[in-house]
C-alpha cells in the first residue's frame, strides 16, 4: 500500500496535473497534500482572486449602466459577500480536483511530506503521526509563499500577504499595495474599483508592471491614474509603522533621495514569491539549490537520481501554466517519452486588472538589445468596432517583428479580454508563422481578435482600419 511508481509532494497546478498525466501513463500515483486539493492557486490565487475581480467588474458595470443606456439604481459593494463568493468558487474548484483524484485512481495522502533517503517521503500528518511512503521517482511540487521584505514582515493584520488580503473581515479604507508586479496590480484594481483609496509603490522606475513592454506599463499608468490609484515609481518602502488601529508607510523617492508617509488601514506585500523548500529534507539527500531554487535540467531532473522538481520551487516564471506544462514533460521523460522540452520563451504572461494585461515573447527594449532589426505594429481598440461596441475602447494591441526573417518574436496587449486573445499569438509563434501570414489569416468581425490582425498590418505598411 505504500510502494508507488511516483510520489508528488504538492497538489497545485503543478502537482495535480502531474499525477494525472502520470496515471493517464499507467503509473501507480501517491499525491501529498498538507492543506486543500489545488495548492495556492486554487485555493489562494488565480481561481479565488478572479472571482473577487469579476465581482468588482460587474459593479463597475453597474456604476456605468447609464452609459449603455440602462437606468439603475446606486450599487453598493457587499464586502462580505464578495469575499463568500470568492471562497466559495475556490472550494468548488478543490473539490472538483477530488474528483478528478478518484476518476485517475490517484491516492491523496495528507499530510506534510518530506525526503528521506533511499526514495522515500515520510508524511506527517495532522495527528503528528508519521507515515513512510516510497517509490521509483519523487516530484517535489511544493510551491511559493509571498515574500516578505526585511523592514515589513507580514503580522496578518496591518501588513498582510495575498492570503489575507482575500479573506479581510471588512473592507479597508485606505491601502498601500507595495510592488506593482500581477498581484499587486490585480489588488490595487480589485480594491479600488470597489471604493478602497489605493496607492501602490514600486521599487522599479517603469512603475506597474516593471516586466511587461514599456508602453503597456505606461498605458496601465494613465489608466490607473484617470481611476483615482497613486502610484509611486521608483520608490522604496523604508519603515512601516503600525499601531492597532492604522499603518503609516515612510516612503523615499529613490531618484530625488525625498521621503514621504502615506496613512492607511493595511498594507498588501505583494513584492514576489520565495520557495516553499525548507524542511522537506533537501539536505538530508544533498539537492542542489541556487538562492532557495532547487536546480534542474531540461526534464525537471534534480541532482539526485530518481528526484525531480517543477514549479514555483525551480528557477523560472512563477506561473501555474507554467507548473502544469513542466509536470507534464517531466513524467512524459519519465515514462520515455522523450517529449520536447519547454521553450520559455513562448511563456504567455497575463495580469487580470481592467483592462487586462497579456503579452508573451521580447519586448520592444528586449528585441533591440538582442540584435534584432525589427518592425513593430500597434493598433488601438479605438479604432475597434467590437471594443467601442462593447465600451471598452481603451488600450491597444501591439506586435514585434523580425524584419529580416518575419518572425514573430513579440505580442503586448492591453485591453478587454486580451488575455483570452494571448493564445493566438502563443500557438502561432510555436508553429512558427510570419507575419505576412497572419495579415493573410482572415479573422472574423466584429472581435477583438481583429486588433491582431491589424497590428501585424501596421508593422508591415498595410493597416487598414487606421
């Protein structure tokens, strides 16, 4: 009963999706899990906070029904029930992954688990009683935590991680959100759409979303701004000093060296993620880690024979598509597959705010500093008539070229439901297509696909709609 082909220590993105696969391949599965089926995702981030931002969406729609020429009453914002919502969403979601554990005949073993030598995992579980499993090949899929900076730890109360911040008993007046990458922006829109006072503070001087191309950085600027967010660039948080009642945040401009404090209710550290790789025995076998990051090979293979480790915990975009693709490949080599190894490179980025956020593949800077000659398109959703349709005329869809060649090295997006458009752009550049291709590829009116299209045309001299 405790002998297994493959034992996954995590039920994330990452971890279930794995052990899947890996049944789908004949593999006898055991599935650690010391909290809920689904890992931080599921339970604690994409799925629950996607919840909590359509219910700020529909009652920016409702706040705006006259501009559609619907006559509403005032909407109020129900904290509490949109935090329900959210949980509950999640919790359908976890045991939707039950589900799927019993339809794979996957065993779910609960508990902590952690490496022992000779392949083994000793799982404690919520009894302190400990368990020894063993097996051919162990995953480790244990995650992330939020990062908390040295001069703001996270006390759950004043200073708060992403986990709280979705699970607050009342809705603060004032927050600052520090560190403007998705999470941040994604909070900072949440909170303010539904009548929080938001400022957000970055370290970085390109401001919001510091990894995405410049001008999408700018564009989500002046639209944050035109909605009422301060955002400090450029700026480091320097001490925050809490009582039971407020924080104040002392803040230093790091081009002009001047302070400032900023009141509020709570501060959101949303300043990146640390690995979840302490205390799960990484040296008691002598794994390789690199700055926490537990390394590997093109096949998620470790140091250590018959160990392998994907996900938030291996160097790498912090993504959930990202975990899955890697647990896929890596048992697809265990099994002899010899499946291809994953190009990042073609990672798809997005950042559910409104507008929303998509991009994958150089930026413009990127492309240049690579050597690339380039040609590069933008086509405004002003000139769509889907988005204007739909009133929501703002942001643009811009693209990058290899002018020599025609390769597509890069797409950014800003819009409504671009992050449903990034997929195009993502398969295309996998197949290897051009631009003249695309140009060439009719795509249907009126959508906001046909921004796409058009973006190509304008890199090539042949836009239509401009």
């Amino acid at each position: 009963m405790n002998q297994f082909d493959l034992i996954i220590i995590g039920s994330g993105p990452g971890g279930y999706v794995t052990a899947i696969r890996a049944s789908q391949l004949g593999m006898k599965v055991g599935l650690v899990e010391r909290e809920a089926l689904g890992g931080i995702c599921l339970n604690w981030g994409c799925i629950p906070t996607k919840a909590l931002l359509k219910s700020a969406q529909v009652f920016e729609y409702l706040n705006h029904a006259a501009d559609y020429g619907i006559k509403a009453g005032k909407a109020e914002a129900d904290f509490g029930a949109i935090i329900k919502r959210s949980r509950s969403v999640a919790e359908a979601m976890s045991k939707g992954v039950e589900f799927l554990m019993r339809k794979n005949k996957i065993t779910v073993i609960k508990g902590t688990g952690k490496l022992a030598r000779g392949k083994k995992v000793q799982v404690t579980d919520a009894d302190g009683k400990v368990t020894e499993y063993s097996a051919n090949h162990i995953i480790i899929a244990t995650g992330a935590r939020a990062r908390e900076l040295p001069n703001m730890p996270i006390d759950g109360k004043r200073i708060i991680g992403y986990r709280q911040a979705m699970t607050l008993d009342k809705q603060p007046k004032r927050m600052v959100v520090v560190g403007a990458g998705a999470i941040g922006v994604e909070f900072a829109w949440f909170y303010n759409a539904i009548g929080t006072e938001v400022t957000v503070v970055e370290y970085m001087e390109q401001g919001l979303l510091p990894r995405e191309d410049a001008d999408i950085s700018r564009e989500l600027g002046k639209i944050f701004k035109k909605k009422g967010i301060d955002v400090r660039a450029n700026t480091e948080v320097t001490e925050v000093k809490t009582t039971s009642r407020s924080c104040t945040v002392v803040v230093k401009d790091r081009k002009t060296g001047k302070t400032d404090e900023i009141k509020c209710d709570v501060v959101l550290s949303a300043a990146g993620v640390t690995p979840n790789t302490e205390n799960i025995g990484l040296e008691t076998l002598g794994i390789q880690t690199e700055r926490g990051w537990i390394k590997v090979d093109e096949y998620y293979r470790t140091n250590v024979p018959g160990i392998y480790a994907i996900g938030d915990v291996i160097p790498g975009p912090a993504l959930a598509h990202v975990a899955s693709a890697e647990g896929i490949t890596c048992v697809e080599a265990i099994a002899g597959l010899k499946p291809e190894p994953i190009d990042y490179h073609n990672i798809p980025s997005c950042t559910y705010c409104s507008p929303e956020v998509a991009s994958v593949g150089y930026t413009e800077q990127a492309a240049r500093e690579a050597g690339y000659e380039i040609k590069v398109g933008k086509f405004p959703f002003t000139a769509s008539g889907k988005a204007k349709a739909a009133g929501a005329p703002e942001g643009f869809v811009k693209v990058i070229f290899d002018a020599k060649y025609g390769e597509w090295l890069g797409a950014h997006m800003i819009g409504a439901n671009v992050t449903e458009m990034i997929a195009e752009v993502v398969a295309a550049r996998k197949l290897e297509t051009t631009g003249h291709e695309i140009i060439k590829s009719i795509h249907p009116h009126p959508t906001m696909s046909e921004a796409i299209m058009e973006a190509t045309a304008a890199a090539y001299g042949e836009v239509i709609h401009l």
